[in-house]
C-alpha cells in the first residue's frame, strides 16, 4: 500500500516473483529481479542507526507479504535520511517522491 501525502486514496498493488513475475506494477520481471539483486530488501532498519535529519516528503507505504521464505511487514516512510535511503533502494517497487 502507498500513500502519497497528498490526501488521496491511497494506492495498492500486487506483486510475485514466482517464475514468471507476475502482478499489477508496470514491469513485474524488473521489480523482481531488482530486488533479487539486494541483499534483504525488506529489512527493517537498526533502532541504533544514526540518519541524517532531512525530509524527504510525506510518502508512507507498508510493503506485505512473502520474500526468501520470510513474512514481510514493512512500514516505510521519507522521513529522514536512512528512510530516504531504505525507499529509494526499493527502486522500481515504490515511487520516487514525485513518481
């Protein structure tokens, strides 16, 4: 789910990376091979970690589902520089801020 900050519904797809890819996003093969090519991508961050304070808009999405045999349950916020940096590695999964 995504939501963009602006006030609207927000947004859901459905994605499998089952051969093949199928789902709702635009390239389903590419999402999927993206994200085969990180190490965890859905991590969640380390409580510790020190982030840069920047905002990077009001985009918030919770990513569900399955991912190497794992449940996932991922909220996902710009809110400060590791966030930021955790989103735009999603790559073609979410939007950039202005996507």
């Amino acid at each position: 789910m995504l939501d963009r900050g602006g006030g609207g519904p927000p947004e859901r797809w459905t994605l499998s990376c089952a051969e093949p890819a199928t789902g709702d996003l635009l390239d389903p093969a590419g999402v999927c091979a993206h994200l085969r090519g990180l190490a965890d991508p859905f991590a969640a961050l380390p409580g510790d970690q020190v982030c840069s304070q920047q905002y990077g808009g009001p985009q918030t999405a919770h990513v569900t589902g399955r991912w190497a045999g794992r449940d996932v349950d991922l909220a996902l916020a710009r809110t400060n520089g590791c966030q930021i940096a955790q989103w735009d590695s999603l790559g073609p999964l979410l939007p950039g801020p202005g996507g």
